[in-house]
C-alpha cells in the first residue's frame, strides 16, 4: 500500500472491536474516505435517522504524543462500528448519464491512482459531519482496512459513484424524503434538493 497518503494512516492496535467482530486495522481521516454510491437513504437498517447518530459522535481529544503521531488533535468515537474502506481507482463517468467514461480506444477511463472508499457510506456520512465541526483542527476515526479486493467484488461491482466519491445525495423515496447532495467541500452549507 505505498502511496503519498500512507503518511495519514496510522495503525492503531489498541482500538476495540467493533460489534461485527472484524477489529479495526488503522485510523484514517474521514475527509480522506470517498463514497462508493451515489446516493444513500437517510435512516440505518435500524429505522435510525443517520442524522440523530452525528451528535452522539464523540470527538475526544488526544495527547500531545498521539496527536502527533496521528497528525490529528481528535480521535472520533461512533456509536457505530468503523467503517469498512478499500483503495481503489474509481472509473471515470459522464455527470448526466452515468456511463463511464471511453478514452480513444473505446476503453473505460479511470482515476489516475487509488484513493480511500467506503463500503459503508452512511456511517461515512456521520463521521464527515463530525469531522468538519473539528475543522481546522484534524482528526481520524478507526476504519477497517480491505486489502484483498477479491473478498469485496460483488460490492465493488456496485460502486455507481458520480464524481469520485466525493459527495453522496442523502434522502429516500421510500419516506418521501427529498435528495440532499452531501459534499463536506461545501462547507456544510444549504445542500441542492432534488425531488425523490
């Protein structure tokens, strides 16, 4: 995993496990995890709105030492287990249709390196609300780092992102919810509706 962001990543092997059992492998910022769909619904499996979950994260506050080694001031603490990311190189898609994107040779286009990704976008969502509360200071949370891209196909078929990653639209047709686009870029400031 040698790239210019593994300067951000620190393993942490005192981290607890999660309720899934899979213990967390390292801390990243989650400024630095990208989505891999392109929309979420609003509420957990649980009925949960995922908005009520950003206030119950908890952003603690490290030593002078961790933050030093973390190159962070805070450590978030979820009520949710660490999400689960995966470097990958995200394909290059049209912003009004979709499709990936060809080069000249009728191939599909992708990014030029590998970033961070989520499988788990709705708890990425609470930890980039929390993260940008925190803003200029720095902070990580505990992730579960995939390495083996082969355990994880059947999820990474499914990446459907439009921009890389970098925002999710957040509502439900289900509830009636409109579609938020989500970018912490933005600043967290009024996000663009989109009917459901």
């Amino acid at each position: 995993m040698a790239s210019s962001d593994d300067e951000d990543v620190k393993s942490d092997a005192s981290s607890r496990t999660s309720g899934g059992g899979k213990k967390p492998t390292m801390q990243l910022s989650p400024l630095q995890i990208r989505f891999s769909q392109k929309k979420m619904r609003n509420v957990f499996g649980d009925s949960k709105l995922v908005e009520d979950s950003v206030t119950l994260i908890q952003a603690v506050r490290r030593s002078k030492e961790d933050a030093e080694l973390y190159d962070a001031a805070y450590k978030l603490e979820a009520p949710f287990p660490p999400v689960e990311v995966i470097r990958w190189r995200s394909k290059l898609r049209d912003e009004n249709t979709g499709r990936p994107l060809l080069n000249e040779r009728g191939k599909e286009m992708f990014e030029a390196e590998e970033s961070w990704f989520t499988l788990d976008n709705r708890r990425l969502f609470c930890l980039q609300k929390a993260a940008l509360k925190l803003l200029p200071e720095n902070c990580t949370a505990d992730v579960i780092a995939e390495v083996r891209k082969d355990r994880r196909m059947r999820e990474i078929r499914k990446f459907r992102t439009m921009d890389n990653g970098q925002s999710v639209m957040v509502g439900s047709v289900v509830d009636g919810v409109p579609f938020e686009r989500w970018d912490w870029r933005g600043g967290g400031g009024k996000p663009k509706t989109h009917p459901p």
